[in-house]
C-alpha cells in the first residue's frame, strides 16, 4: 500500500503541473478567440476544451494537495 502511495505522489508531481499548463493554454487560447474573432460563438467551443480547463482545474487542487504532503513529507 505504501508503494501505490508513493507512485501516486510522484505520479500527480509530474502529470499535474502538466495538466494545468494545458488548461491555462486552452482557456488563453479561447479568450484570445472571443477577444480577436468577429464570429465567435459559444457554439465554437468543444467538449474537450472544457474538458481540458476542466482537467487543469482540478489538477491544480490536486496540485496543491500535493505539495502540501510534499512539504510534511521532506521536513523530516
């Protein structure tokens, strides 16, 4: 149980930061979009860009979920 533990600490280290620049990346991309484009509609957006903003949304928590036990965890 220890081992998935840590596989699952390292694991969301690497992929969430990860995830959270492609939210980022997507959200910017969209408001770039509205901002610039005449012939923007919020029928233009996709399901996998919400689910991407979505994703880095709830990266981010786990993000910080993360370092918060990284910061417990190396202070010994």
């Amino acid at each position: 149980m220890k081992d998935i533990k840590s596989i699952w600490f390292w694991f969301t280290l690497v992929v969430c930061p990860l995830l959270v620049l492609l939210g980022i990346f997507t959200l910017g991309k969209l408001l770039g979009q509205y901002m610039y484009s005449e012939q923007f509609g919020f029928s233009s957006i996709a399901i996998t860009q919400i689910g991407f903003i979505g994703a880095g949304i709830c990266a981010f928590s786990q993000l910080l979920i993360t370092l918060k036990q990284a910061k417990k965890r190396f202070a010994k």
